[in-house]
C-alpha cells in the first residue's frame, strides 16, 4: 500500500516569490494535515482537514499562507509570498477519522518538502 | 510556550546497552504520548505511544514509561543497535476531537556506536 506521498521533495526560491506544495494521502484516509518542522525544532500543525473541511486552521498564517483540499483528497499548501523565515520542511499526514470511543487515530507521515527560500 | 519538551538534544550509546529518552509536558489536558522516530530526509514514523490511563507500554525493544504526576514520560531502547540511530520526537494528543492534533517536542538525536 502507497504511504502518503509528497512533491516536491525539495524548493529553493528567491523571497517574496511563490511556492506549492501537493499531498496525496493514503487511500481511506479523510484526514488530513500539514505540518510545518523548523531546523532543530519538533513538527508544529499548520492545518488539519476532515475530507474538503478545514476544521482546525488555527496555526496557519493565513495573510501569506493558504491551503485547499478541493475533492476531499490531494491537498495543496501554498505561500505567497514567501519569506526567508519560511524556510522549512513541510510535512503532510493523513489518519482515518477519529470517532468514540477510540482513544487515538494513528497519523502518517509523508517524506517532507524541504523549502529553502534565499 | 513549549507545552512538550526533550531537554536533551542528543544521546550516544554503545551498542547493546540501554537508551533512555526523556520528555517532559506541562499541558495537563494531554491524554495520549506517542514516539516517532525519523531518519534523515524521511517524515516521522510512528514507534510506540501509550494512553494516559496505562503507565508502562512495551513492544518488543521499546518500552514507554508514563508518570502522570511528574508530567514526564520516557522511552528505553533495549537493547540499542546502531539502525536505532535517528532522530526521536515525543508527541503528546488532547485527544477527543483534538485528535492528531499532535505536539511535538524538539527532538533527541540518538546515536548507537557498534
């Protein structure tokens, strides 16, 4: 079974220059997420879907930073423009729907794009 | 505010010895404790977790330890092999419809030298 796969696996753009990133689930899973990892840090969730629903969007800058996921499946991050702090890796994972009276639903990881903006 | 933190970032054992990794949590709405482990220019892959009502859970060399009171938890590698070497991240879940909501801590690079 294909993991969640991620393109491209690396970027590198001039500042204030726009940038995309596509995300292609497991097959079943409706959720979605993108997370962010910073150099030295943990990854931080940046937006988390149920099918097309943005349901939980709360850490994404939203002045430079949009994400859609149109037909409940493939999702795209997109930042425009990009900044030099943007530099970054950019991490999708997709889990089936949590529903009671399960305690967790375990979330898979894509590879990353890793985005140097310079 | 870093509600999970790994206050070591890195860790050297010798092969066949014990890894102790440790976290520590402030948030106390966390109700689930997951390890990922990642290798270089791969994404996190899940390792063991442990729900909060349990305070030890052990799958194969892997074991997570939970102190609810401390607000601390570890996992112990035993015993170590140098393919174990990557990059270990705690992650703690509210849970509920919080779920996959992960937050991680920084990170503990593990190192096992044959």
């Amino acid at each position: 079974e294909a993991g969640v796969v991620q393109s491209p696996r690396y970027k590198i753009i001039e500042k204030k220059q726009p940038v995309a990133f596509w995300c292609n689930p497991i097959s079943g899973h409706n959720t979605l997420y993108w997370y962010r990892q910073n150099l030295g840090q943990g990854p931080e969730l940046l937006i988390r879907y149920e099918n097309e629903e943005a349901v939980d969007d709360s850490q994404l800058p939203k002045d430079r930073f949009s994400a859609e996921r149109l037909k409940g499946v493939d999702s795209t991050l997109k930042i425009q423009p990009a900044e030099l702090g943007d530099s970054a890796v950019y991490l999708c994972a997709s889990s089936l729907t949590w529903s009671a009276p399960a305690k967790h639903v375990e979330a898979f990881f894509g590879q990353g794009t890793r985005l140097t903006v310079v | 505010d870093q509600q999970v933190k790994q206050n070591s970032p890195s860790l050297s054992v010798q092969e066949g010895r014990i890894s102790i990794l440790n976290c520590d949590y402030t948030n106390s709405m966390f109700d689930y404790f997951l390890w990922y482990k990642k290798y270089p220019a791969e994404g996190p892959t899940f390792l063991i977790s442990i729900s909060s009502i349990k305070d030890k859970n052990e799958d194969g060399r892997f074991t997570v330890f939970l102190n609810k009171s401390a607000k601390h938890l570890s996992l112990h590698i035993v015993p170590s092999q140098p393919g174990d070497s990557a990059v270990y991240f705690c992650a703690a879940e509210a849970g509920g419809t919080s779920y996959g909501k992960l937050t991680f801590g920084q990170g503990t690079i593990l190192t096992v030298h044959p």
